[in-house]
C-alpha cells in the first residue's frame, strides 16, 4: 500500500485509496500491510514523553514514545475522546508526531463527526484517517489496522515519531473470527480462531522506539477494547492486556457519578511508569497516586462510619478536591506546564480549605494568575522540563493568596 508524507490530511480506505475526494494520492514509498515488528537488539527503553493533555493520565499513567498502551472500558464511555484527545494535543508538541486514526468498523456518521472535529482543531494537517466500515466486507475491517500500522511504520523508520490509534480491536477480532469460519479454520474458544492472539501481538509488536543506531524513530500504538459490562477479565480483553504495555481501564461508575475522564486509577496502569515522564511532572505527581490511592480505601471505608478522626477526614477531603481538580472535559486537552501548575496545586497545598464547590474556579484563577503574573514560570517548566525549588516556593506562595478567596 502507499505510504508517505503525502497520506497526511487524507482519508482513506485499508488499501490506501482515498475516500474524501481530494484526488489522487502520489506515494512515495509502497510498504506491505504485515511487516515483522523491530527485534529486541534494534529497539531501546521507552524514555521520551508523549502527552496527552488529559492531566489524569500524563501525572498517573504516563504514554511514553514507543509505549503500547491500552484504552479499554464500555460503549459510550470515551475512549475514543481520550485518543482524540492525545491526538489533538500534539499539535503544540516540539518535534511532533505524525497521527494516524484507524476507523475498524465505526459507524459512517461517528467517523465523519470525528474528521469534521480533527479539522475544526487544526489537527487534521499532521494526521491520517483510514477507515472501514460496517457494511465493508470483513476482510476490509481485519485489514484496517495493518494499514494504519504500516503508514505509522514510514516515519518511524525515516527517524519520526508516529502514534497509531486502533479504534477498535474488538471489531477486528470479530472480523477475524468470521473470516476464519467462512474458511472452515476450526473454532476455539469463543468461536474466535486459535491465532486471535497472535493477530494482535503481531500487530502491536510493531509498535516501537528503535535504537540510535536504527535512527530513533518511534510508532506509538493507542488501541481500544470495548468490554462487555467492565469485564476486563473476557478472552479478549486480556489478550491485548497481555500484550500492551499498561492499560487506561474507564469505569462506568465513575462516568455516572460525573467523573469525566471516568479514568480508574485502581486498574489503570502504565508499565513504563514515571521512566517516561518530564522531570517536573515526576516531581509534582509522586505524592498524588498515593494520596488518591489513600483516598479510595478510605472513602469505602468512611461509608460505614460516622466517627472519623481529624487526620482521615483531612485525606478524605484531601482526595475529593483533587478528583474534582482532575476533571476535564473532552476537546480541552492542557499543555503540560499548565498540567504541571494544576497537579501542584492539588498535591502540595492544603487544598481540603478550599470550597468544594468552587474547585474549578479556584483552579482556573491559579492559571490565570501565574500566566499574568509569572509567565516565566511556565516558560521555565516549557524549556527546562523542570520545576525547580524557587519557582516551588513562588507557586506556593500566589496559591496562598488564591485560597483566601475561596474561604481558605
């Protein structure tokens, strides 16, 4: 199939023929669908940020460049707005990667609604769409994120970052499944073919941050499972589990109680951790997954109790402002120095003074006065990726003042 430089912008079907009526498309380069992933001596550890903008999963779950992580939860939960998200968010990045979107078997109305909101963003001129919808036939929607890894695969190996989202592999899988049977493959379990395993590592192993000597490039891989009532616990949930290398598990408890991104700490994991992280996001995050992790055994544990002592119910205050702090609606994703400033806020001041009901004024007025004020704050953080001591104790001090004004 074509790929290249010249993809970026385009929307296009599995075989690389374009579907939005802008004409041809001149490749320069032809690559085949199924490659074989980089060997172990031609990759190097995940070091290098990519960020999402959600402050949720830069500060708990960090995405490294090369990372395979898992979006994984229910229908209509948003995990698709948490991809877009990232996608979006690259935009302002320094040496930004190249996105690549892979519709497998979405709804023609859901796809268009998506490339009509890359465009308002912007976000359109560094990404490409490759589409297979439902009435495709089955062997379009099992080839779909072949070729989205396969566009994703020229910048990586022309020294680029990449970052492939599969959306989703559930369908895939499903797709696979009715191919094998039409050629009489023998059944297993779940009726799905014994290789359905090996058609997901194989697909995400290609995913990779390649060696200096291999040119440095990287493909980032995002794909998305869609779970049956948040059983992760399913055949394929947990093979692509098994393959990836952390998942981002959204909890339909947490949607319905307005916790958006409905993100569960709990399950949610990064098995690269803080080695991807900006030094300054390492510092101001380290106190937070504790002190949320505090939070959720106590809140339980506060449900069957009235009497509580003067310490837990600090905590418990503690971690019902800073999930409040944590919200963020879709299409707002944060620059990382404003992440930073935000989980700061949270994890190093006595936020539990603030009122509850003023947490997102009280943390937009924090932005807002560390951008008039002390602009060269965030542009320390920008450049140096690094909050250090004295900035530390400036912050400190502006939040001070804030707090007075929200009964602190």
């Amino acid at each position: 199939m074509p790929v290249g430089e010249n993809l970026l912008g385009r929307v296009v079907d599995p075989l690389g023929r374009p579907l939005d009526g802008k004409g041809d498309i001149k490749a320069t380069d032809f690559f085949p669908l199924e490659r074989k992933g980089p060997s172990v001596i031609e990759r190097q550890p995940v070091t290098k940020p990519l960020h999402t903008g959600i402050k949720m999963i830069d500060s708990l779950i960090p995405i490294g460049r090369g990372q395979r992580e898992l979006i994984i939860g229910d229908r209509g939960l948003g995990k698709t707005a948490i991809a877009l998200d990232a996608i979006i968010n690259q935009k302002t990045e320094k040496n930004r990667p190249s996105c690549i979107y892979v519709a497998c078997g979405q709804k023609k109305s859901k796809v268009k609604r998506l490339i009509a909101t890359l465009e308002k963003e912007g976000a359109m001129e560094y990404s490409t769409v490759v589409c297979a919808f439902p009435d495709d036939p089955a062997g379009f929607i099992y080839l779909a994120p072949f070729t989205g890894a396969s566009i994703g695969e020229y910048f990586r190996d022309n020294k680029k970052d990449a970052l492939v989202v599969y959306d989703d592999l559930t369908r895939q899988a499903w797709a696979w499944r009715e191919i094998s049977l039409i050629l009489r493959r023998p059944p297993g379990r779940e009726a799905y073919p014994g290789d359905v395993f090996y058609l997901h590592s194989r697909l995400l192993e290609r995913a990779a941050m390649l060696s200096d000597e291999m040119g440095g490039g990287s493909l980032t891989a995002l794909p998305i499972i869609e779970t049956q009532a948040g059983d992760i616990s399913g055949y394929i949930p947990t093979n692509v589990i098994s393959i990836t290398d952390g998942q981002v598990f959204l909890d339909a408890t947490l949607f319905k109680k307005e916790q958006k991104p409905a993100i569960n700490v709990g399950t949610s994991v990064s098995r690269v951790g803080s080695s991807a992280q900006m030094k300054a996001t390492k510092k101001v995050a380290g106190r937070l997954k504790l002190d949320l992790a505090q939070y959720q055994e106590l809140e339980r544990f506060s449900e069957f109790t009235e009497e509580l002592d003067p310490q837990t119910k600090k905590t418990i205050e503690k971690g019902k402002r800073m999930t409040l702090l944590l919200r963020q609606n879709d299409l707002t994703p944060m620059s990382i120095e404003k992440e930073v400033i935000v989980i700061f806020t949270g994890a190093n001041s006595d936020i539990e003074e603030v009122d509850i009901n003023r947490m997102k004024e009280f943390e937009e007025d924090v932005l807002k006065t560390v951008e008039l004020e002390r602009p060269d704050i965030l542009k320390d953080i920008k450049n140096t990726g690094d909050l250090s001591d004295k900035n530390k104790e400036d912050l400190l001090e502006i939040i001070k003042k804030i707090k007075l004004n929200y009964g602190a």
